[in-house]
C-alpha cells in the first residue's frame, strides 16, 4: 500500500528527497491548475508551483501532525499566488480549459465540465464551445475571492473547513462565498435561458 501523504511529509522532515518527489508527482497536475487558474500565466505558475515544493521541503518541520497535508500545500500555494499577483497588480482569471485528474490521476475533466456538474458526453460537444466562452464570461465576472472558493471547492473537493483554512478566512465566509459565487453563476445562465450549472 503507498504511504500517505502525511507519511511522506515525515519522511521528507528526514531530508527523504524521494518522498518529497513522490509528492510532487501527486499533486503536479492538480496544483498546476490550480496555481495557473489563479494567476493566468504559464510560466509564473511554474515558478509559483516550484517554490510551493521548495518551501514544503524546507518547512516539513513545521507541519502539524494530525493535519492534512493537502490542506497545508494548498494554503503556501494560495499565499504564493496573492504575493505574485501583488507584485504583478492584476487580476487572475480562472480557465475553464484547465484540465485536472481524478483522485486516481486518470479521467482528466476541464473546469467547465466540473462546474456543469458531469463528464462531457457526444451531445455536449456541439454547443461545448459557446457553453464555454459562456461559463468563461460568467466566471470572470465574479471576484477573485468567489473563483478561488469555487476552484478549491468543485475543482479540488476540498471541505468547507479546509477551504478556510487554506484561505485564512472563516469557515461561514467560505460558504457564503461559495453560495454566492454559484448563485451568480446560476443567474448569468438563467438570463441567457441556459440550465444552471452545479
């Protein structure tokens, strides 16, 4: 059976370079897309996702037993982004083209499908692309704030609970932002006499 991911952390506090890279081969598709969702650029979000890694090598002291690891890896990568996106003063925006594996790594799904709620089937195909310059168009009319709760949400499974902590806000703002964000998203459909997504 693998070691879990909290296994490999403590490995990695013992200087194990190999758990460190059994990690990385975990989570680089998933953290990549999250990382170039936010900020919208391919070669910062490269650079962003090294200093992820880089920091929870030199940090795995500092990880708390008992907690979850993804929730940790996920908060240094948010708290990477706002500072590079600091030093850029832009605004991210969230690419309903981002691709991201299930639990097991296989069957990649794009963000628009995630949000759809379903796999794309023969039918979705035909409208698929004016659906998503759409859903794009909605998205990017939200805040920052609701993308990111929406991405970690329906594109990471993450709890309400973990959302937060990665976030650094309340477990309630979380929520309220999640409602609110989906909500909007709901309403753009309606006006345009689409079915809501997720």
């Amino acid at each position: 059976m693998a070691p879990s991911d909290e296994q490999l952390i403590r490995l990695c506090r013992r200087g194990d370079s190999e758990a460190l890279e059994e990690l990385l081969t975990r989570y680089r598709n998933r953290l990549m897309a999250f990382i170039y969702s936010v900020v919208r650029d391919y070669h910062l979000a490269e650079d962003i996702f090294q200093e992820t890694f880089l920091r929870v090598y030199r940090q795995a002291g500092k990880f708390r037993a008992g907690a979850s690891f993804k929730t940790w890896l996920y908060a240094i990568a948010v708290n990477l982004c706002r500072d590079a996106l600091r030093k850029a003063k832009r605004r991210p925006e969230v690419s309903l083209e981002t691709e991201t594996a299930g639990r097991d790594g296989a069957n990649p799904r794009r963000m628009a499908d995630l949000l759809a709620g379903k796999a794309p089937g023969p039918r979705d195909e035909a409208g698929g692309k004016e659906m998503e310059a759409i859903l794009e168009g909605e998205m990017a009319g939200l805040s920052r704030e609701h993308r990111q709760v929406i991405i970690l949400s329906r594109l990471e499974g993450l709890k309400y609970r973990e959302i937060a902590r990665v976030l650094g806000i309340p477990s309630g703002t979380v929520r309220s932002r999640l409602h609110y964000g989906l909500e909007q998203l709901r309403r753009g459909f309606s006006a345009r006499g689409i079915e809501r997504p997720g």
